[in-house]
C-alpha cells in the first residue's frame, strides 16, 4: 500500500511540476506596423506576427496551448519582435493584402526593411513553431529561399516537391497552380497516373477549368489502380461545387462578374457524369441575376428549380435555399425579405428533422434582424438549438 502511495504522489509531483513550468508565454508587442519595423531595426531582429480573426478558432487555441509553452516563448522572446494583429481590424486588411494572408492563422517572418522572409498557415506543434523560426532566422529552406531558387531557374524534381508542400504550408494558391502546373506537364503519362501525383494535384490544384484537372475528369478512371473511383468521383465533385459556389456568393464588392468563366463553367458541368450535375447547373442559373442585382428573377428561379425534386436529400436543398437568401438578406428591400420570411414558415412547417428546421429558423432569424424585427429574431434563435434536439 505504501509503495502505491508513493507512486501517486511522484507522478502528481510530476505532473505539478510540468503544468507548474508552463508560466511563460510569447510577449508582444504594443503599437502599430510602422513601430514594429522600428523595434526591429533598433534591436536588429526579425518581426514574428501572428495574423488572426476574431472568429477563428485555431488561431485561438494556438494562443492558448503553443504560445504558452515556454520552450516556445523563450526561443520568440529572445529572437524575434513579436506582434499580433487582427487581419480585419484597423491595419490588418492593409497587412494582409501586402503579404498574401488568406487563410488563419498565417504565421508571418519578416526582415527589418518588411520584407516576407518565411510564411506558414495553420495551427503548429511547439517543435513545429521553434523550427520554422529557425529555418527563417537561418534564411535557409524558407519561403523566400524556395522562390528564389526555383526563379533562379532550379527544377530539380525532388527540390520542386519540397517547394510545393512550402508553398501548400504558406498557402499560396497562385504560386501552388502555376509551379505545380509547370511541375506536372514535365511528367509523362506513366509518371502522371500515379499515387505521388494524384496526391499533389488534390492537395494543390482545384479550378476544374483548368487544363490538369479537365484532364483528370475526361480519364478520370485511369487513377482507379492507385485510388478508388468513389474517391475520384468526389474529388471531381468538389472542385465542381467549390467553382459553381464563388458564383453563388458573388456580391458587387467581389470585382466584376466573371460572365466568361460563368459561361465556360456551365457549358462544361454540363459534360460531368455526376449525380449534382442537375443542382450545379440550377445554381448557376440563379446566380446568373445577381450579376444585375436581380432579386426578384434569382426568387423566381430558385422555386422553378425546387419544382424539379433535383435536390435529392434535406441537405441539398436547404443548402440551395440558405445559400441563396444571404443575398435577400442583404438587398435591402422589404418586400423579398417579408416574401423569403413567409416562405421560411412553410419551409419550417414541412422541415423533415429538427435539425433542418431549426436551420431555417436560423435563417428566418436574420431576416427579422435586418427588418428589425428584433425581439423575434432573438427568441427565433434561442429556440433553434432545443429544436434541433427534439
């Protein structure tokens, strides 16, 4: 008994004393961009900033459970300026435009004079974190050390491949489409139909427009030897939703409408082999009128659409739905908003599940908000998560 007393209290003395450790954490630093250079240049380090949302929920558990560790806070601490900006708040828009911030969290490594030294996305192990700052205090097997090399002229395949997963890890789309492009039509149709380059092309290429891709979908089945056609099939299907969906969410303040690639899109869905086909084109279809603002012809789509029964299960078909009211909630004339608002009702009424009712109240609700209907919308969305259970 006294040598199991004795082993509990070792291993919580263990443990107390590894959680105790644990009292350090990244310090940043107050002020503004241009401060932060001038920190740098004073201290003759290098900027570390971490470019988070609000929203954003790695981002959140990176500050709780990576920045804490001390190993991380004394290794940052001693060799960066370290600095953390909201990317939607006050500079962070104009930060995020000047060096590629898409994606968070985005870990950035920047030289005295601003210059983007290193970059990587996404939440980090402690070791993972000290060892990308090493690489850009080293300047070696960074970002900018790929890029340079590979303008340089290198192509060495096994170098092209490592700066193609850098470039996945900093999440540079661009960059990732035109070196992975460049990468595979060096490949013969041996080297193309394999494992190896099945994986770099999910994990880096998805406009089904482009030539790779349209490639993969007409001989789709000759990757069936290294994966299963279920699996190619929904790859397919995924790149086709993602295209038809940046038209879906089109809004003004996205730039032009992109008529020539909407035409070639539709033209080409409609060649695809795959059962939501028919529900890729009646999106289409409907976005077709947010291009001219017209509410009143997207409403009218939708239900000549829902006529059809193309939307094969209860998700389907509150997707389209959901999808599609965010822009009556936003045009700002009442009589769509009370139309969509009694529509919902049915919708509720005929919802087959708790869940996709309580969906639509979710909807319904900001509907009421925006036609300050508050009081409503308030009680709508307390309601929704005990439907949702019942």
């Amino acid at each position: 008994m006294k040598i199991i007393q004795y082993i509990l209290l070792v291993c919580s003395l263990c443990l107390f004393g590894k959680t105790g450790a644990q009292n350090r954490s990244i310090e940043f630093r107050e002020g503004n961009w241009e401060q932060m250079l001038k920190m740098a240049k004073k201290e003759k380090k290098m900027i570390f900033v971490d470019c988070y949302t609000s929203w954003c929920g790695p981002c959140k558990m990176l500050a709780k459970n990576i920045f804490t560790q001390d190993s991380v806070a004394d290794f940052y601490n001693a060799n960066f300026i370290c600095f953390q900006i909201d990317m939607e708040k006050g500079e962070g828009p104009e930060l995020a435009r000047k060096y590629g911030v898409a994606a968070f969290p985005t870990l950035l490594y920047v030289d005295k004079d601003g210059m983007l030294k290193h970059c990587v996305v996404g939440n980090q192990q402690a070791h993972e974190l000290i060892r990308n700052g090493e690489k850009a205090l080293k300047g070696e097997q960074t970002l900018l050390d790929f890029q340079r090399r590979y303008d340089a002229g290198e192509r060495d395949r096994a170098f092209v491949k490592q700066y193609i997963d850098v470039l996945f890890k900093a999440y540079r789309p661009q960059l990732q489409k035109e070196v992975v492009t460049e990468y595979i039509n060096r490949l013969s149709d041996a080297e193309f139909y394999t494992r190896e380059t099945w994986d770099i092309i999910i994990r880096n290429l998805s406009d089904p427009l482009s030539p790779i891709l349209k490639k993969v979908a007409a001989k789709r089945y000759y990757f069936s030897h290294v994966v299963s056609r279920d699996t190619i099939d929904i790859f397919i299907d995924y790149t086709l939703k993602s295209a038809v969906s940046s038209f879906v969410w089109w809004t003004p303040d996205k730039g032009v409408f992109n008529q020539q690639r909407y035409d070639e899109l539709l033209a080409y869905i409609f060649t695809q082999p795959l059962p939501k086909v028919p529900q890729y084109v009646a999106s289409l279809y409907a976005a077709a009128y947010l291009k001219t603002g017209d509410i009143r012809g997207m409403l009218d789509e939708m239900y000549h659409s829902l006529q059809y029964g193309i939307f094969y299960t209860p998700q389907d078909k509150l997707d389209f739905i959901r999808n599609f009211l965010r822009h009556v909630e936003t045009c700002g004339n009442e009589t769509f908003m009370n139309e969509a608002n009694a529509w919902l009702d049915k919708l509720m009424e005929s919802a087959p599940s708790g869940y996709y009712k309580s969906e639509y109240m979710k909807v319904k609700a900001r509907i009421l908000r925006v036609l300050g209907k508050v009081d409503e919308a308030n009680e709508l969305e307390l309601q929704a998560p005990k439907v949702r259970m019942s």
